[in-house]
C-alpha cells in the first residue's frame, strides 16, 4: 500500500475479559483487515499464545502503550458482521457480563482455533493424501503419529510459524478437528439400511420371488416385502432397518439373503431435493387460523412483537408456515427458535416438507464443522443460502444478512433461559431485541404464555392473537383428577396407580390407542435412605443427595456427577436397613410392565437419551407404533403431535405444585396443560388422568377447565403484591468460593456497599436452596428494581464493585457472578 499511515485494529477476544484490545496492522496486511474478520494475535504473557481476534474497529488513533502485531488474517472475507458484535455488546451489557464471553459462546467452537487448541485427525477423513499440500501432508503424518496436538506444537514440529491459516483450511475441509469437537464425543451417525439382494433386481425375479414365497404361504415375509418395496420406490433406495417391523420374518428374509442389510454412516446435513416438496398454498387456513394470520401480518408502525396464544393442537405451526412462506419469497430471511432441538425433530420435518434446502438448523449438538457449515450459509447471499433457521437458544447469533421475522415457538419453555455460563441471558427476550436491531417482526407463539408474555399483550405493548378451537374440530380432552388419598382408602390404588389411570390405560390398549405417562423427576428421584437413623447418603462436594442409577448399581449426584457404589450399610450408622424411597420413571416403567405383561414401553428421560440420536429414535418408533406407552419425564410434555395418543397419565402432580419458587403455579399449569395437550389430537376421545393427593388444588382446577385467563388473573395479581417480575426487575448475584467464612465475609461486604446504593432493594445475602455446589459454597444477594427505574447505571456500579470485591486481600478467589432476570 501507497499509504503511509499507520493502522490499528480493536479486536475482541472469546476470554472472560472487559472490552477490546489494540494492535498494530504490519504494512503487508493492511489491505487485508477488515472488520468482522479474524486475526491471529498473541495475548497474555507468555509469548507463544495465540489466538483468533475479531476485528471490531479499523482506526490511526496509536495507543499510549507499544502495541504488538496482528500476526495473520484468517479470513478472506469476514465471518461475522458489524450488527452481530453490536447484538453481543447488548448483550454483555444488558445481562452483565463481557462481550468476550458473548463471543465465546455465539462463536462455532470451529472457529474459535488458538495456539492452545488441540488437534487432531478428523474421524471421517478418507486419508486420501494426494489432494494434500506438503505442509498438510507434514501435519497429517505427524497427527498420525501423536494423535492429539497443540496448535503450537504442530507449529515447533514443522517449522512453520504462521501455521493457524494452515490448520484453519483443514478443519473446514474436515481433514483435522479441534478439541472442542472431540469432547463432544463424535460420533458418526450410523444406521442398519436395507437393500434387495442383486439378483432380485429385475421385475421377473422379483415377480418369482413373490409366487415362491406365497407358494410356501409365507404371509409375513410377503408383507415385509412388499412394505419393503413401497418404501424404497420398488428397490431404488435404501429403507433403514429401523422403520420396519423387527420379528421373526425379517430375520429370515435377510438370512436367505433376500434382502441385504448394510451399515451406511446417514448423511449429516440432510439436504431435501426439490421432488419432495409440498408447496405452501396447498395448506389451507381455517377461519379461526386465518384471522390469526391477518392480524400477525398486518403492518404496525410501531407495534412489532405479536403474543400468538393458541391452544394445543390449534395449527400454530400452520399459521408459522404461511408467515414464514412471505419472507422467504420475498427473499429475507427467518429465525424460528424452539426450546430444545433434539426434541422437535417433527417440527424441523415439517419446515423442510414446505421450504426444503432453503432450512438451516443449527444445533449445539452438531459436529464444529457442521455448525461452520450452516454459520457460512446463513451469510451467503448466493448459491446455498439459508433462508430460515431453525434451532434453539444458541441459532440467535448466527450472522444474518436479512432477518425479517423472528419466531419464537413454545415462548414459555424454561429452556430459553441460558443458566451457566455466562452470558445468562433469556433467548426468548433476547430475541426480541435482535428482532428490534433489524426491523423484524417477532412472533411469540405458546399453549400456555408465560405471564410476562400475556402481560405484555394485554397491556398493548404487545400484539395478541387467539386461536380456541383445535383443528379439525376436535375437542381438548377430558381432564380427570384422581384423589389418591380416597382411592387408596377405598382399595383402588395399586402401588403407584390408581384403577382409574390403569382402566383407562387397558382400555387405550385394547382399541390400540397409545398413552403417554409424565412422571416428574424433581423429588421422585429415587433414593436410598436407611430405616434406622434415617439418613439419606449426601455428595460430598454438593448439599444434595444422591439418586440411586439401577443401570450402574450406583449413587449419583446431580449436580456435579460423583457417584459411589451402593453401599451395604448405612455410612452414617451401619445398619444393613436399606431402602429404597421416591419412584423414578424407571421404576414406573417396570410396574407397568407387571400391569401389562403385553405392552411395549419405553422410557423417555436423560438416562435413556444421552446419546446423540436416541431422541429422534424414540419418537419415531413411537409415532410409527412400535411403542404403545412411553413413559417420561419433562421431555414427553413438548411439542409432540402424535397421531394415536389418546390418553395421558400424570403420575403424582403434587411435587409439580409445591417447588418454592414464585413461578411454581405458572410452571405447574403449563407442564400438565402441555402434556395434556398431546392426547386426542386427531379424534375426538383424549383422556387426562391426574393422580394427586390435593384434588381441589386452584392450579388442578384450572388445568381441568383449560382456565388460562384465570391463571394469569391470578399470577399477575400476585405479581404485583408480591413485588415479582413483571410489576419488577430481578437481579441474582452469586458469590461463590471454598472456605464459608471467605464467602461469608465477601457476601457480606457486597451485600452492604449495595445496600448503601439501592438501598431496601437489596435482600440477602442468604443461602440459596442448594448451597454448596462441587465443592463451593453459595451465597446469593437479589436486588428488586421498579419497571420504572433505569437501570443501565446500577448495574455498572454492580459490576464495579465485584470488580473492586476481587481485588482485596484475600478475596481473589471469590467468584462472582450476576443473573439478570433470573428465572
Ligand atoms: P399446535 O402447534 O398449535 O399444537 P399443530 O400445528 O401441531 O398445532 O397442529 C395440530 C395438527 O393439526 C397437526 O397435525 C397439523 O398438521 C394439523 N393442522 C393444523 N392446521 C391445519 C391446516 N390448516 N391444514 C391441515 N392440517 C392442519
Ligand atoms: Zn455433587
Ligand atoms: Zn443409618
């Protein structure tokens, strides 16, 4: 470059660190720098850490101090836009935390490499050298001899210093992976497919084998057959094993090797060809669903944010559809937020029969190169561009280049609240504000609105659009409570059950109907308690106890994994007096068996689907039939649209109830109104069964009379009196550290330099409901904040003072953390 002035870059790194840093652009990169683009950048002392650095700001202001180098440029063009760092700064801002660690969660762990991060050969390479260059050549055999390296040991190794473009290149060719990626246990995702045998492939072979088989009157092979052929277009494509019935007839099929069963690794990006569309004009709105379309899509000067309050099974994901179908034709693009992605596979099936490969979903739990992947496609503006994104909390940070409708599906689900690490933000109000950053509208759909929502709406800050009636005019199913505590005197209860919820489950069974039972864990785990001195084995590092695993014969704690064996006597007394106390839903699934010896049930809770695909396995053997009960926690309560369901258990609703937590009520309403919603969603006879000791309870009553507006009445009223959000602002924040006296004494500092600012509206310190977390104390200060108030400054001066906390004597170690809107 001609010019001969000198240039500086602000860059942003993903570390827990206040602001930007300042460096100098060398001479031969200075038309390279953009911003939005990453540099590589030694930070701290040591000299060999490196780092990829965003670019923020491009200016000649020098700073007081010497300024080192950018050492490289990563990118050809950049990787994230100007209003994205502006959405982080927000973002840090307004939930109290730095940019940098905005950044390093909005970031693809893909392409946040360091000198630091390891790394290794990428599972799926081919190992094909030839489209190698020499220096990636180098590093492959290098990989292949120490499986696991540091970026700047890869770099001493073969003499290259600026290597971080080098390896850059190769993570997104998949040659190599970082870290990051491994820990997320990498698994290829691999499925039993099934082909005919080669030698059938003509239509006379196939005509022979038929007459052969129905010859020899092999019915059921000639079933399986034939349902084989319909699903692989008559032998052109593969039919996963899985979503045929298992027996005895499709083991003699394969064993006469009729059909051919292969393991093939399922593409990852499932791309839908053009063929398979349905197109969006063929669905046709209702009236009731119509009128909610109108008034979501009429143009508002200032009103921008719509409260779609439909009762399930209503078509909210039709009315999407069409909204969505406008934006993509006119060539903008749409967010669609869900609560928790591995659980609403339907619904991203649904999106993808109308809008195809113009869908992008984007998912924590996808490889760092996929979600490198679908980050690329939602910038492009060409070829391959995504127009609408679908995932959960983290899809908000992707870069967009045109977003003009955001929807928030499930606005209620507790899920949308990020709550470790930092930034603890709330994805659904979050949202909103990015939706204000460009223009878009926001459209926040729920069965059951969080209060704040509804508040919203009524107050007129917010749209609102209704839908009452189901579609297809079915009815919302009947809601029964049983009183358990008058069963069982009477002699109708067995062991968990009561005659009713079993009656009504025989009777789902014998017009092969299917039932789903919600069983909550909180309180229910099971756990083992000793008959004499009544102790229940704590953690050790944690103020809980441990949950029995019957799968690893062991005791588990919750919240930080220490688990022992179980023990043969009690560690506190050493009676030999064990017993077992709380149901867990294993153990209802296995009395329900002893009920019916017939059925097929399954389980649905974390044990059973920590691993990648289980979910969706699950649910689609479901759907297909294949499980008559599944039995579940939480996770059975979202979203599901399954044809069959027609009645639904809740075990015990009374631990739902009772949690101490000013959203207690709300949370109980919403979890059995969600879970009563997915019986009877495609006929008319949906049954409700409630177990509780406490019949006449508001929140039951409410339940069974689907009395939304009375529940929000009343949670609203209490709201106000009782000082909760949204008549208020809540802030938690939380000190933390080893030894209780240090926490003590900190908490207590902090709790009165506050108290000297604010205030009454400081309360605490105190202990929170669990106080001693993997080893550290807990202690918690909660400050209460009118609407009215600004409160921009106090939690500067907030975060002042926690910076002033750390560095007195003695306090370094203290942790202190800040949760804004905490619930
Ligand atoms: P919600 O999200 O409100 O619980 P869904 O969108 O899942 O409800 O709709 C419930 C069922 O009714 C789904 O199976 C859906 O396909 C069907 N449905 C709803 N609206 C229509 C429509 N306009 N045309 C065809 N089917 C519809
Ligand atoms: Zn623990
Ligand atoms: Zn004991």
């Amino acid at each position: 470059m001609e010019d001969q002035e000198v240039y500086y870059v602000d860059v942003l790194l993903p570390l827990h660190l206040p602001g930007t840093y300042t460096y100098r652009v060398p001479r031969e990169l200075s038309g390279e720098v953009a911003i939005g683009k990453r540099v590589v950048v030694q930070f701290g002392s040591k000299s060999d850490k490196m780092y990829s650095a965003l670019v923020r700001r491009i200016h000649t202001t020098a700073p007081h101090w010497k300024s080192k180098y950018v050492l490289s440029v990563l990118d050809e063009e950049p990787v994230v836009t100007l209003r994205q760092m502006e959405f982080w700064e927000w973002m840090a801002r307004y939930y109290m935390c730095y940019p940098g660690d905005v950044m390093a969660v909005a970031m693809p762990a893909g392409m946040k490499l360091a000198s630091e991060s390891a790394i290794s050969i990428h599972p799926d390479f081919d190992g094909e050298l030839s489209r190698l260059t020499k220096y990636e050549l180098q590093i492959v055999n290098i990989l292949t001899e120490h499986p696991v390296m540091r970026v700047l040991d890869i770099s001493r190794a073969i003499g290259v210093q600026k290597i971080m473009p080098l390896i850059r290149t190769m993570i997104e060719r998949e040659v190599v992976v970082m870290d990051e990626e491994l820990r997320e246990r990498f698994v290829p995702r691999k499925s039993v497919y099934l082909r005919l045998a080669d030698e059938y492939s003509s239509d006379e072979a196939q005509r022979a084998l038929f007459d052969d088989l129905e010859h020899k009157r092999r019915t059921k092979q000639v079933d399986l057959l034939m349902q084989y052929l319909q699903m692989s277009h008559f032998g052109k494509e593969l039919v996963a094993k899985r979503t045929l019935p298992a027996g005895s007839a499709m083991q003699t099929l394969i064993k006469n090797g009729i059909l051919v069963a292969e393991e093939r690794i399922e593409s990852r990006l499932k791309d839908y060809s053009d063929s398979d569309l349905t197109p969006v004009s063929s669905i046709v709105l209702n009236d009731e669903q119509q009128r909610a379309f109108d008034q979501l899509n009429t143009k508002h000067l200032t009103l921008n944010t719509f409260l779609l309050h439909g009762i399930t099974s209503s078509g909210k994901t039709e009315v999407y559809i069409k909204l969505i179908d406008e934006q993509v034709r006119a060539g903008h693009q749409v967010l669609f937020l869900l609560p928790e992605i591995a659980l609403t596979s339907q619904i991203i099936n649904r999106l993808r029969r109308y809008f195809g490969d113009k869908v992008g979903v984007y998912h924590s739990r996808f490889s760092a190169s996929q979600r490198v992947e679908v980050w690329r496609r939602t910038m492009a503006t060409g070829e391959g561009r995504y127009q609408v994104l679908l995932g959960a909390r983290s899809a908000l940070f992707l870069p967009f280049n045109d977003l003009s409708l955001v929807i928030v599906d499930e606005e209620h689900d507790p899920s949308y609240k990020q709550q470790d690490p930092a930034p603890r933000y709330q994805a659904r109000d979050a949202a909103v504000y990015l939706a204000r950053l460009w223009g878009a509208r926001t459209v926040l759909g729920s069965a059951t609105p969080s209060v704040e929502s509804y508040h919203n709406a009524v107050t007129g800050k917010y749209g609102l659009a209704e839908m009452t009636q189901r579609y297809g005019g079915f009815s919302l199913p009947e809601v029964v409570c049983v009183d358990m505590k008058k069963e069982s005197k009477e002699g109708h209860v067995r062991g968990h059950f009561s005659d009713t919820l079993l009656d009504a489950i025989r009777e789902a069974l014998a017009h092969r109907q299917q039932v789903i039972l919600y069983q909550n864990r909180r309180g229910f785990a099971l756990r083992l308690e000793c008959d004499e001195c009544h102790q229940i084995p704590q953690c050790i590092h944690c103020d809980v106890s441990l949950v029995y695993h019957k799968a690893s014969n062991s005791l588990r704690c919750h919240y930080c994994g220490y688990s022992i064996p179980v023990p043969a006597d009690c560690p506190a007394c050493h009676s030999t007096h064990l017993r077992m106390v709380g149901v867990g839903t294993e153990r209802i699934e296995e009395d329900l068996q002893i009920h019916f010896p017939e059925a097929r049930i399954a389980r649905m809770d974390l044990d059973s689907t920590l691993q990648k695909n289980q979910y969706m396995e699950l649910l689609n053997d479901f759907a297909e039939r294949r499980i008559d009960i599944l039995v579940g926690t939480q996770m059975v309560t979202k979203g599901l649209d399954f044809e069959h369901v027609s009645v639904v258990g809740v075990v015990n609703a009374d631990n739902l109830i009772n949690y101490p937590n000013f959203r207690s009520y709300e949370r109980a309403f919403q979890q059995l109104t969600q879970v009563s919603g997915r019986a009877g969603r495609h006929g008319d006879a949906g049954r409700v069964i409630i177990q509780t000791y406490n019949p006449t309870h508001q929140i039951l009553q409410k339940v069974e009379d689907n009395d939304y507006r009375g529940l929000y009445a009343d949670q609203d009223n209490e709201r106000r009196v009782f000082r909760y959000p949204p008549y208020y602002r809540l802030i938690e924040v939380t000190l933390k550290h080893r030894e209780s006296d240090v926490l003590n004494q900190a908490a207590d500092w902090l709790a009165a330099q506050m108290h000297g600012l604010f205030g009454n509206r400081v309360m605490g310190p105190e202990y929170p409901l669990v106080s001693r977390v993997r080893a550290l104390y807990l202690k918690t200060i909660t400050v209460r904040f009118e609407r009215t108030e600004n409160i921009a400054d106090a939690k500067s001066l907030m975060m002042q003072l926690a910076d002033t906390l750390v560095k007195q004597e003695g306090w370094a170690r203290v942790a202190v953390h800040f949760d804004v809107d905490p619930y």
